[in-house]
C-alpha cells in the first residue's frame, strides 16, 4: 500500500500551510470540537459501533465547523445540496475536496482519511474501512494516543524520541518541549503521513523514519522517549498499527526491558499499554515483575481492567467488518486467552525514570481521574518522591516547608458513612487526587502557605490540645507524607515546576 500514497502527502509545504489556515479559519479545533458536541472528550469506537451516529444529530446546522466534523471525525458523507446555503462551507468543502481529504460524486461529498484535532494540533490519517482494510493503515488518533498526549511530561529538553510514531501525534506535541525530536515507525505509509502532519502543524524539528522499535540509535542516547506501541492481545496481527505477532504482552514486555539502554541518566519513558493477568495474580504483581533490574523508578497509572470476555467482545466489534465476522473473531480470541491463561488485560500509562546508581522504586496507583494535561503531575510526582526519600527522617521532614497545592480544592464531604465535618481535598487539575480527612487536618492543609516550617505548625498544635509534642508526632507526620505523596501538599522547592 506504500506505493499508493495519497497526492496530497507530496504537496509542497506553502500548499500544506494553505490547508491548515483554510481548517483554523472554520474554527476546527479539538475545544471547538467537543463544545459543539457537548462531550468532554471524543467517542472511541468504529463509527459502526460507536456513539458517533448519535452525536452526529448535533451537527445539523450546515457550519463549516459542523461538516468539518461530520466528514472526516465521523466519516459520514454531507450531500452537496445541502451546502448551498452556507457559502463559507460549500467553500471550504472544495478546496478539501481538491487537496484529495474527500471526494465529490453524484451529488454526495464523501470523507476520503481523517482528520482529527488533537490539543492545539491537527492530523491527517487513513479513514477506518478504506485503504482495503490493508494492514499498515495509518490509525487515526484512538483513546490510547490521547492517553499518552495527556500524560506525557513537557519538560526542556535536547532530543526526544517517539517509538511506533504512526501520524505523529506524540512527535508533534513534544516538539514544542524538545531541540529535536525523531518519530519512527515500520510502516513506511505512517513515516510519510508525519511527515505530512509536521508540516501541517507548522514543526521544523521533528524528522521521521522508517525503523523497527529497537533500531533506532542517535550516539547520544534520548532524554525523553515516548511509546504509543501496538500492544493488542491477541490471536493474531491484523494491523500493523495496533497488533504484533508475538505471545500475550511480550511484546511490550520486551519495549520495557530493552528502552532504559537508550534513555540517558535522569531521561523519562512512556509507554502505553496492555498487559496480562493470570487467574492467580492480581494486575500489580504482572506487571511489577517487568522492570527487575531496569536501572529506573517506575510509576504505573493502571487506568482499568477487562475480563477475557469483556475484552475479546470489545477487540471484536471494534475491528470487524459486520457481525458475522465480529463473532467468528470473538470465538478466536476467547480461545487465544484461555491458551495462554490470561484471565483478564489492564491498560494503563507506565512512566519510568533513568536512575542507575541508586535503588530504584515502584509504585503503582489507579488513575485517580484526570483533568486537563497530566504530564506535569507526573514529573511532580517523581520530585515528590525524591523529596520524601532525602527526607526520610521526621526531623528533616520537620525543617522542611510546605504550601498547600495551588489546584487544591477543600470540599465538605456529606457521605453517610463519613464521620461528621469529614472533608475532601482533591486537586482539580492534572491527575486528581484526592484524600478524605477531619477538620482539623483540613484547617492544618488550608493554613500551610509556605512561609514556615512544619515544625512551628506541630508545636501550636501540641499547644492547643495540651499534648506533648512526641505524642501527635507519627501519626501527624505520617498524614503529612501521604498528603505529599498525593500531590495536595508540597515543598516550596517544587513550587517552580508548576509555573
């Protein structure tokens, strides 16, 4: 299929830069997007078997915004008529339809690839059911891509590195954080639509190229690498994109074990993923097993879990042309788990730092919820943890000085089963977590506003309730490394990384 490109991928870059202001220009953005729809975030799923259609009814008011939408997020086609009462449309249609993203036939505009936003981006890929279901179609933006975009951590740095690239989404996005960023993918088709993507978002320091996962080597090693990988579990690949050919999670398990060589001292990798359960381990006890002697600490976000029907029922759907084949690949998929004694496949985000010369440290969380981009959470939580380790002591940690988050927000918590005045804290940006405590460790979170040592917060409060200080001291310290540990309280020497 390499040697049937679309024309458009050739264009020269003046040309690409005219059709990404003719997109701006009818306000297509991932914000716009999802306002018009009235969604938090986009449907996953085939149009077939998603909530596309339903969502579609919204997009009724003939916008170029609105067909823009209907035509390359959906995939449904827009009569031609239908656009004669809005010339702006009708317009931007035409030239879309020249540049080769639709086609005009019989009175009938009809979506040709996709075009997804995806943050302040935009990107072009093959549309599900075209290309002759070939096996190196480029996938648009999925739920896993968005995953990876919303935690990936935007630091400074020199050169990044983006394993299985596909259209480029995380190559993109980390441009604006890296000197130089390098997106490889096996499949030639998807080198050639980042390519093209980079272009359309205006980005001069990525390149692309074609390269096995493990191949690619720049003499100075990756400050930052970033993995969207074809993790499916399976009976078979099917796509190039989103399945491989080896044995349950051992493909993936394989990216985890062989990345750390490639990531310089103090660099970060991310990955998302599946990975496999037995009858007899929970989803922890798996996965922690991967990264014996990997040279990093490691955070694993678990985000949910499938039993083997519930997934083989999904993948199914999901990738089959009707329902008839939707059940033959049913029946194989279940008969693949049950061989390889996999009794459920988590998803999860697993990010892990270079740090060689000391010991390392696991820790693994479900995703408490999300608001907004993560990455920067996550770096926190790194920080957060080096802080509590160099302050393992209760007097250091006595002499430190902390502020309450600035995303901190202190709700009063009416559960039945609560004690009475319990109150929530929850951060209510990034990853939000949360903690349930008593007023009074409410009132101590509201007054910490770094200008003091935790020390000086203890003794007033031995003071007030007429007790030694020795007395409250563990069990004061305890909530205070666990209100650290949850981001919703922080050192005054972090503070910087949230500007």
């Amino acid at each position: 299929m390499t040697d049937d490109l679309p024309p458009f991928l050739t264009e020269p870059p003046a040309s690409i830069r005219t059709l990404r202001q003719l997109i701006s220009d009818a306000g297509f953005s991932e914000a716009n997007c999802l306002e018009q729809l009235g969604v938090p975030a986009f449907p996953s799923g085939s149009k077939t078997h998603g909530p596309g259609a339903d969502l579609s009814q919204r997009l009724d008011g003939g916008t170029p915004l609105e067909t823009l939408i209907r035509l390359f997020v959906f995939g449904h086609p827009v009569p031609d008529d239908g656009l004669v009462s809005h010339p702006s449309t009708a317009r931007t249609v035409e030239k879309l339809t020249r540049f080769g993203l639709a086609s005009k036939r019989d009175g009938v505009i009809t979506p040709l690839y996709s075009l997804i936003p995806v943050g302040q981006n935009i990107f072009v890929a093959d549309r599900q059911g075209t290309a002759g279901q070939d096996v190196d179609r480029v996938m648009a933006p999925a739920p896993s891509s968005r995953a990876l975009h919303s935690m990936a951590i935007r630091r400074a740095v020199d050169h990044t590195l983006d394993l299985g690239s596909g259209c480029g989404i995380q190559a993109v996005a980390a441009a604006a954080s890296s000197r130089q960023v390098m997106g490889v993918d096996v499949n030639p088709r998807a080198v050639e639509f980042g390519r093209f993507n980079a272009v359309l978002n205006d980005v001069s320091n990525v390149d692309f190229a074609v390269a096995d996962l493990f191949q690619p080597g720049n003499g100075h090693g990756y400050d930052h690498i970033l993995c969207n990988p074809p993790f499916l579990i399976g009976p078979r690949m099917l796509f190039v994109h989103s399945s491989n050919d080896l044995p349950a999670d051992k493909f993936c398990r394989e990216i985890v074990s062989k990345t750390p060589e490639k990531i310089n001292e103090g660099g970060f990798f991310q990955i998302v993923c599946n990975w496999a359960q037995s009858p007899t381990e929970t989803s922890r006890e798996h996965i922690e097993k991967w990264f014996d002697g990997s040279g990093c600490d490691v955070w694993v976000l678990h985000s949910h879990t499938e039993n083997a029907h519930e997934y083989a029922r999904s993948r199914a759907n999901e990738l089959a042309k009707d329902i008839s084949a939707s059940e033959e690949l049913y029946d194989d998929w279940i008969h693949y788990l049950d061989k390889e004694n996999i009794a459920a496949v988590n998803y999860g985000v697993i990010t892990m730092r270079r740090r060689s010369k000391v010991g390392n440290w696991f820790r693994y969380d479900e995703v408490p919820g999300v608001r907004g981009m993560c990455g920067r959470s996550i770096e926190l939580g790194f920080s957060l943890h080096d802080f509590l380790d160099s302050h393992s002591s209760d007097d250091l940690l006595l002499d430190s000085t902390l502020k309450s988050s600035p995303f901190l927000e202190l709700i009063q918590n009416n559960n039945a089963t609560s004690k009475k005045g319990a109150r929530i804290a929850r951060l209510g940006e990034g990853l939000t977590f949360s903690a349930e405590f008593d007023t009074d460790v409410a009132d101590f979170v509201g007054k910490c506003d770094g200008t003091e040592p935790l020390r000086s917060y203890l003794s007033r409060a031995a003071a007030i309730r007429k007790t030694p200080m020795e007395y409250l001291l563990p069990g004061y310290l305890s909530v205070v490394r666990h209100l650290i540990e949850l981001e919703l309280l922080l050192p005054v020497e972090v503070l910087s990384m949230l500007d």
